[in-house]
C-alpha cells in the first residue's frame, strides 16, 4: 500500500466557532477560547481541526455568506488570534484545516454589491444573472433552502441565481476572474500555513450550463437530495483544480469524500452502504466517514432508541473509528451531547427553520405545532453551545451572559440533567469521554485500523457487523466485531481467521488473547476489536 498522506491517517474534529468555546465572555465562540481548548483537543486524541466558516459575515447563513474570504468574523477576534490558534494548534501536531464557502458569497460581498449596481458592471457575470423566462422566472429550480432559486433584483430587472439563501448569490464559476479571486483567497490562508480546506457545497458550484428546466416529477425536497441542477464533470475538474492548488501541482488525484449517513445501524444497512460507497471511489480516491456535523442531527439523538442511547451513541463512534477512510468528529458528541429543540420562535438563529415556522403559520398550523415541527429540522439543534462544566451556561460563557443559542440543561448532574459535560466526565473512566480517547488511542495503537484493507466476514448476520481490516508492514490484522442488537449473541466468525486477542471490548477483560472465534460472544451492544493471531 503506498505511503498514506496526513489526511489519510488523521483523525478530524470539527469545531463550529461560534459555539466551541467563549474566550472574551460575550456569549459567542472565539479564537481565544479556541486557542485555550487546545490541550483539551490534544488529550482527546484528534490529529486535525476542520473550523466552520470563521470569515465575516452577516450571518444570514450562520457564517456561510461570507463578506470578506481573507478576514476574521471580528466576533471571532483578530488575524492575530487566528494566527495564535494556528501555531497553538501546530505547536501540539494539530492540523488545521479551514471551510472554503465557494458556491455563493453573501449579497453584502463588495463582489456582489458591484455586480448588482448596473447590467455592465465589470463584476456583471460574477454572479449568475438572468434576464428571466415568458416575463418570469428563468426556470423551476428551487433553493435547496425552499422556494425558487431565483431572486428579482428590481434596480436592473434580472435575476440571480441562489441555490441556498437569497443573502447567498451564487458565484458564476465559469468566469475565470472569479476563479482567479478564489484563489487568491485561498492562497492567503495556505501561506499563513493552514494545512488544507473542507469545500463547502461542492456539489452545486456549477449549474448546468444552459440552465435547463429540470423535468423531475419529484418534490422539492426529494430535490435537495438529487443534484439534479448541477454539472458533474465541470464539478470534478474543478476539485481537480483545487486539488493541484492545495497539495502540489504533481499530485493527481480527485478529492471525493463519501459521506456516510443512516438512521438505522443494522449489519446489513452498513455493509451494503460500504459496497456502494468504496464501489463509487474513482482510482486513488479515498473516502471520508462522517456521521454528524453542524447541519444534521447529533449522533447521539440520531441512534436513540429511548433504552439504549449511550450504548447505541458508542457503537456509532467504534463503527466511524473502524471503517476504511477519514473520520470526522462533530464537536460535543465526544460527552454525548444531544440535539436541544428550542421552545421559543425568538431563540432560532437558522434562516430555514424560521421559514419553515413561518410558512407552517401561514398555511393555518397551530403555533405549538409549527414550532415543534420547526425545532425538529432547526440546524439549530446541533449548534447549542458546547457543555465544558456543571456551571452556569455549563461554562461555555460566564454566568449572566446571554448565549447566542440556549444552553441545552443536559449539562447538569442527574436529575436535573445527564452529566453531559467535560468537567463532568474527565475523570470517569465509564463515561462517554474516556470511550472517545480510549478509542482514538486504540486507532492510532493499530495501523491496520487505518491502511488495512476492508473485509466483511459473517454477512449472513443481521444482528453482528464484523469485519476484518487487513494487516501490513508487520503489523496484523484487525478484527472488528460490533452487536448492534439488545441481546447477547454468539457468532461464528471464524472465517476472519481462528483466533484474535482483543484490543477493545466492552465486555471481556481487556486483552485477553487467543479467543475461540468459532463461538465468539459479544454482550449487547458489544464492541469487540482485536488483533487476530496466526
Ligand atoms: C453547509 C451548510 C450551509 C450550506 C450553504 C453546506 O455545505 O454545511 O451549513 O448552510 O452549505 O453554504
């Protein structure tokens, strides 16, 4: 196998800036509270930070609509800050890498505020512009954020394009200035000495060039499923471009990420989506495992059954540290952090929930039900400050001090809580938090958790998902055996090879070698990982 680069053996922690950690006390993440969290990041056992959008920003899109790519959200601090997070983060071998938003700017970018003052502005065609279809719109797209994707912009009587915000005007890519401005951008961070970029909506950066109706009988929001609007080709030459500007001019290789997202843990779920998904891998690439981030529902919430949600929240972690490719962690879900659903309309900072209450209200929906229905799809969910004691705001900002977003009270000791919190479980060695380092330090002990090969063994099995990751270089192969059941099974899985000395089980003592692999148990919702011997 050849020599994996950094990203490929990394473990990533996404930090979304505005609720990680309070460093100047006034209710919103900062660089100076990122920067004090750095050891903390470091024990956790991480190798790289991928930082939600930290640019100034009006804030339609939470960060996303972005006034100035070479700046610093003064909310967030100084360039100084920046650059004292950055070498804090380098001092202790943490990467960093950074969300490059390049689909659209905000309305209020000078980029777009040219481009919209006159129909022969220089920066006209940055954006794309339409004069419009029959006197309407230019064609039945719609934002992936709800109704048209087009917007009438009366001072010179066409229409631009937004796939997501109307405060989010799409770039026209096709525009080699535009492309040159980026990158330009891009190149400030990489010589600041950032180490790489997450690519933000990249699936929608072209639109289809003749900006054809799509004839899709589907919904609209089977429609933000399907990337029906957008040019793959175009698409893959562009991560070709951005590729070669990141890494090197030499390096060939696509940068696809397959993220992998599921309701449902079952055996048979995940080994078919890890058919399709390393099937789908063009030569070279590689895949990227996530199964939580700022936009979705918290893992811990997502797994839940009501009975067993830490240990179904556990199983979830063992299944990303152990399947081939990058994992991504969300903030927060290392203390098991829950969504929190807002009780108040006054509380929600995301622009599609609120226009999913509204429009719930308008359509004659009883107030209380529009605002469940709203807090249930709210990103706002997954955004709650981060929980770092059993203090006011759970110490994410000093007492008194109004957060951006609510604070969710599972911080708290039981009753009143479920002790979701750093201080709270840092020195637990049965809580959430010791699962996630000792499970990052296991990934690092065993090489083959990372470069091995992938093999499924006992797939007739609906209640076990176990694999096999092979071994090289002298280091041997892993057997990865997780219950994704209540019960406790018994499992032949002796195709893996005939005996395996565990490295992590949840039951069994620890390393406890030469185990039978014929009739292997696991309790429920057992994790078992070992090593497997000749
Ligand atoms: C981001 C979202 C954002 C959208 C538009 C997505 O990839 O993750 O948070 O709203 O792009 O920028």
């Amino acid at each position: 196998m050849a020599v994996l680069q950094w990203w490929q053996t990394a473990v990533f922690y996404q930090i979304y800036p505005r609720s990680f950690a309070d460093g100047n006390g006034d209710g919103i993440g900062d660089f100076i509270g990122m920067a004090q969290r750095l050891d903390y990041l470091k024990d956790l056992g991480v190798d790289a930070l991928w930082l939600s959008p930290h640019f100034p920003s009006p804030q339609y899109d939470v960060g996303y609509d972005i006034t100035d790519y070479t700046g610093v959200a003064p909310e967030y601090g100084t360039l100084d800050d920046f650059r004292r997070f950055l070498d804090g983060a380098h001092e202790r071998g943490l990467r960093v890498i950074l969300d490059l938003v390049l689909n659209h700017t905000s309305h209020l970018h000078p980029w777009f505020v040219e481009s919209r003052s006159s129909r022969d502005n220089p920066k006209r065609d940055w954006y794309v512009w339409h004069p419009g279809r029959d006197g309407g719109l230019p064609n039945n797209w719609y934002s992936l954020f709800g109704g048209p994707a087009w917007e009438l912009d009366p001072a010179t009587g066409e229409y631009y394009y937004h796939m997501f915000l109307k405060e989010q005007p799409d770039l026209n890519w096709r525009n080699p200035e535009v492309k040159a401005a980026m990158w330009d951008a891009v190149r400030f961070w990489l010589d600041l000495g950032v180490d790489g970029y997450r690519l933000d909506a990249i699936g929608t950066v072209y639109e289809a060039a003749d900006l054809r109706d799509h004839r899709s009988p589907i919904t609209q929001e089977e429609l933000r499923q399907a990337a029906l609007t957008v040019d793959p080709n175009a698409t893959n030459q562009w991560l070709r471009d951005a590729w070669k500007l990141m890494y090197s001019e030499q390096l060939e290789q696509d940068g696809v990420h397959a993220l992998m997202q599921t309701n449902r843990l079952t055996p048979a779920w995940i080994r078919d989506n890890q058919r399709q998904r390393l099937a789908a891998l063009p030569p070279g690439a590689w895949p990227c495992n996530t199964l939580g981030n700022h936009d979705t529902t918290r893992v811990y919430t997502r797994f839940a059954d009501g009975a067993h949600d830490e240990a179904l929240a556990r199983l979830s972690l063992a299944l990303i540290l152990t399947l081939p490719g990058t994992p991504f962690l969300y903030n927060g879900e290392e203390i098991g952090m829950a969504d929190y659903f807002l009780d108040d309309i006054r509380l929600f900072r995301d622009p599609p929930a609120i226009r999913l209450y509204e429009a719930a209200i308008a359509e004659g929906t009883p107030a209380d039900t529009a605002l469940r229905l709203a807090a249930q799809h709210s990103r706002d969910r997954c955004r709650t400050p981060m929980q770092w004691a059993d203090a006011p705001n759970a110490g994410f900002s000093p007492a008194g001090v109004t957060t951006w977003l609510p604070v969710n009270p599972e911080y708290a000791p039981p009753p009143a809580g479920r002790g979701v919190s750093v201080a709270g479980q840092a020195a637990d060695p049965g809580s959430m938090l010791s699962f996630y380092r000792a499970l990052l330090r296991l990934r690092r002990d065993a090489p083959a958790l990372v470069a091995g090969d992938y093999q499924p063994v006992a797939v007739e099995r609906d209640d076990v998902f176990a694999f096999v990751r092979g071994g090289n270089n002298g280091h041997p192969a892993c057997l990865v055996a997780l219950n994704l059941t209540p019960l406790g099974v018994t499992a032949d899985l002796s195709e893996a090879g005939p005996a395996a000395c565990g490295l992590f089980l949840t039951t069994l003592g620890q390393r406890e070698c030469e185990q039978d692999l014929t009739a292997f148990s696991l309790a429920p919702h057992g994790i078992y990982i070992g090593a497997l011997t000749a």
